[in-house]
C-alpha cells in the first residue's frame, strides 16, 4: 500500500494523467488495485501461456495533476 502510495503520488507530480497495469487473473489482487481507484479496462483473452487461469487484465487509473507549483 505504502510503495503503491508512492508511485501514485510521483505520477500526479509529474502530471501523468493515466496508469496502467497488467494483472493475472487474481481477484485478491485486482480487488486490491482498485481499491486506488483503478478499473478493468480490458481483458486480453489466452495472454498468458504457463498457467491455469491465462487471462490478462488491463486497469486503468486517471490520476490528477499535482497542484505543487514549480
């Protein structure tokens, strides 16, 4: 949580406006990610080939520009 809080806020600083992230299918996982405010906006059908469940998940995150002034 702490490390995620990190990257999202380094991310807003430098005014990136979307995040994505690629997840196997794990719900505790996914569940976690969007708990930060991330969706599924995608799910790539057999992307992964060594395991059971090989689906792919895209989220997504629009983050919001910091408002630190420069």
């Amino acid at each position: 949580t702490r490390l995620l809080n990190h990257v999202l806020d380094l991310y807003s600083k430098q005014n990136i406006s979307k995040i994505y992230l690629s997840q196997a299918n794990n719900e505790d996982a996914i569940n976690f990610y969007k708990k930060f405010g991330f969706e599924i906006t995608e799910i790539i059908k057999n992307y992964y080939t060594n395991i059971n469940l090989p689906d792919c998940f895209v989220l997504t995150k629009l983050t919001a520009p910091s408002q630190v002034k420069k």
